[in-house]
C-alpha cells in the first residue's frame, strides 16, 4: 500500500523545539485510511475544542497543515477516506476526525472505555469529547491474538486491509496502541506517544529535558510505558531492514520516514 507521512499539527511545547502531528495516510484497495488526524480545521476554527492544554502544547493550527486540506491539494476526496485507525483518543490526535463524518474510528476498546464511557479525573482533562461529538461510528478492538515482532498481541484489521495490524501499548494512556501499516517494500511502525523522541529508542540521540517530563506527566501507566521503550528500543536496534519506526511528535523521524518514502 502506499504510505504517505503527513505533518498534521506543529506544536511549540517546548522552547527551542518544535514537534508534529505525525499521520499516516494510506492508499488501500478500501479507500484511504488515516492513521491519526493530528488537528483539524474545526480545532482551527475554535481553538477552544481543545481546552486549557493548549496554553501548553501551543499548537499552530494553521489550516493547511490539517488532514483534510492536504488531502485535497493532492487531488484526493476527502470523502474517500473510510477508516481512520487512532493510536488513542488525546486531543492532538483525533482533533481532525471531525472532517471525515463518514469514516469509522478504529481505536482498542479500552482507550474508548477510558476517553468515552468511564473516564477517571485525568482522563476528563485529556480527553475532549467536543471532537467526537458529531457521532462518528467508532469500532472497538480487543487485540488478543497473534503477536507482532516482540508485541505479545495484535490485530489485522481485516475490515480495512490485513495489511494494517492494531498492536496494543497500553501505558502512554489506558488503551493506548501503535498501528503498523505495510507499505510494500516494508512495514510503517507508528507508536503513536509511546515515546516521544527518537532517543528513547536507538540510544544514541539525548532526549530533550522537557519531552522527559512530559512523558512523565502524561503517562496513565508508568510500568507499562517502560515496558514499551524497552521492547520499541529492542526492536529498533535490531535494525530489521523491511522495518520503520516511527513516533507522532518527533520531526526529525518524520523527515527520515519521509526521505526513505
Ligand atoms: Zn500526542
């Protein structure tokens, strides 16, 4: 399938760094997919969708970054993309399904469990259901099956195509997944904020200070996040060739995902 690595929100954090809204966008024989929306232009036009945090992350929403104005300046219909995989249900991520009524969500059901049916105190800040509002159709899956490179379980999304796999990373948030997607000549591994800069996996390049408390505050499961980077940083350094990996905020390993396509 082909992959295309989209920048869907720039955001200033952090002094000094600017990070993305890393989306996938994939051309399956099932339509277009999304993996992640970043924001969208309903986040453009009222900023407060997306509540206080915005004073924190200070994203740019600027229109033309979002998922559907690029779609359309590559001559694609936005009414083509039928399924959007979420890696969880932060405000960074999903702001752009609004664009897309018609597509299904697909996300685990424990992260639609915590975003939208039982949510604890942090995840009401998190979360923001303003941006699901409209009533999208929201698929729920419970990975259990087949492992997947190191990950004890995961699922094809064979509703979509096979070639998309939900493999779950509970610790970033309750239901928290990346979704690996197969462009052909390899695999796109998107951890989603399983870890947020390429340091944490190949243990070479430092990790900024702040992105280190970031994922300290953000974090619903600090064990299990740890887990991850160990298993992602395993993985990486294996250096499988038919293998990328790739994070959503990182835009330095958006440049290389994209030189590399
Ligand atoms: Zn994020």
């Amino acid at each position: 399938m082909k992959v295309r690595h989209l920048n869907c929100g720039t955001m200033s954090a952090i002094p000094g760094l600017s990070l993305v809204c890393h989306v996938l966008l994939v051309e399956t024989d099932n339509g277009l997919v999304l993996v992640d929306t970043g924001f969208g232009l309903r986040d453009c036009a009222d900023p407060s969708r997306i509540g206080p945090t915005r004073y924190v992350i200070r994203p740019a929403l600027a229109p033309n970054e979002t998922a559907a104005r690029q779609i359309k300046s590559m001559g694609l219909r936005t009414e083509d993309v039928r399924h959007i995989v979420v890696t969880h249900f932060d405000m960074d991520h999903i702001g752009g399904i609004a664009d897309f009524p018609d597509a299904s969500i697909h996300v685990t059901a424990d992260e639609a469990y915590g975003a939208m049916r039982n949510p604890s105190r942090a995840e009401r800040i998190r979360y923001r259901s303003v941006q699901w509002s409209h009533g999208p159709r929201i698929v729920e899956h419970r990975p259990a099956g087949e492992a997947w490179r190191g990950f004890p379980a995961a699922q094809s999304l064979d509703e979509i195509d096979p070639g998309i796999v939900l493999i779950p990373m509970t610790g970033h948030s309750r239901g928290h997944a990346g979704v690996a997607v197969d462009a052909g000549t390899h695999w796109v591994l998107h951890a989603g904020d399983a870890f947020y800069h390429r340091g944490v996996v190949d243990g070479r390049s430092a990790v900024p200070r702040g992105l280190r408390l970031q994922d300290r505050i953000t974090v619903f499961d600090r064990k299990r996040l740890q887990d991850n980077h160990n298993r992602l940083a395993e993985l990486y350094a294996r250096a499988e060739p038919d293998l990328l990996i790739v994070c959503a905020h990182d835009p330095e390993m958006l440049a290389q995902a994209r030189a590399r396509t």
